[in-house]
C-alpha cells in the first residue's frame, strides 16, 4: 500500500509542477482528495520549490537575451560591408532562440523576445510580432537557374 501513495504523491507532484491545475484538480485526477494533495505540497514545499523555479527560468531567459544582444553589437562593430552574420553566429543565435522557446514554453521564438527589448541599442529591428525573413535562394541555387 504505500507503494501505491508513493507513486500517487509522486504523480500528483509531477502534475503540480507541469500544468497550471489546481489542487483540486490533481487530486481528482490521482485519485485522492483535496486535503491530501495539500498536505503532500506542504510538506513538500512545493509552492516554493515552483516559485524558485520560475525565478531560476527568468534569469536563464533574460541570459540568453544577454548572449543575443553581445552577438547583434559584434555583429554591428563590424565595417558597414561586414555586418552579417557569420554560419557560427547564425547557428548560436538559432540555438539560443531555441533555448528560450523551450524556457518560455512557446511555440515561436521569434516572437519570444520582449517589444521593448532592443537587440541592438537605438535600432529596433526586431518586434515580438515579426516573423523571420523569407528565405533567399542562396547563390549557389542562382547560378544553376
């Protein structure tokens, strides 16, 4: 038997800390009552160790905004004919993106950037609703047309 409400408390842990539901909700959905799902997040600490995460995340997702910015400015350092991109900073900026999807739990990266974040100071060329570039045929694929 105790087997059994461990693998109940582990559950309803799991859904506490991975859907936004409510006690009741999670107890409904485990199988016990709502005292007992209580009991187990205080004893626990729960609402702590959630709330320690959720800050844990912010400041993840403000680092990776950081790492973005210092590859914009790198990038806008560069002679006026040199401000791209290179593959290795394509590829950091397409992961860290990524990153803060997953931290953000979007669907979109592109729009996981704040409307007041400037990636580069006095230029605002990237706003939460924009969408990436279309994009271009690369010259290889011109020169076989």
């Amino acid at each position: 038997m105790a087997n059994t409400k461990e693998n109940e408390k582990e559950r309803a842990r799991q859904l506490y800390f991975t859907t936004g539901w409510k006690q009741s909700e999670i107890a409904r959905e485990v199988g016990v009552t709502e005292k007992t799902v209580s009991t187990w997040a205080t004893e626990g600490n729960w609402r702590a160790i959630k709330k320690a995460s959720f800050h844990s995340s912010k400041v993840e997702v403000h680092r990776l905004y950081e790492e973005l910015r210092v590859i914009s400015l790198n990038i806008a350092k560069r002679e006026p004919h040199l401000q791209f991109p290179t593959k290795e900073e394509l590829d950091a900026r397409t992961r860290i993106i990524n990153l803060i999807t997953l931290w953000n739990g979007i669907s979109d990266g592109w729009r996981c950037v704040p409307q007041d974040y400037e990636l580069l100071p006095g230029a605002n060329h990237h706003t939460p609703s924009a969408t990436p570039p279309p994009a271009t045929p690369s010259t290889e694929n011109q020169t076989n047309n």
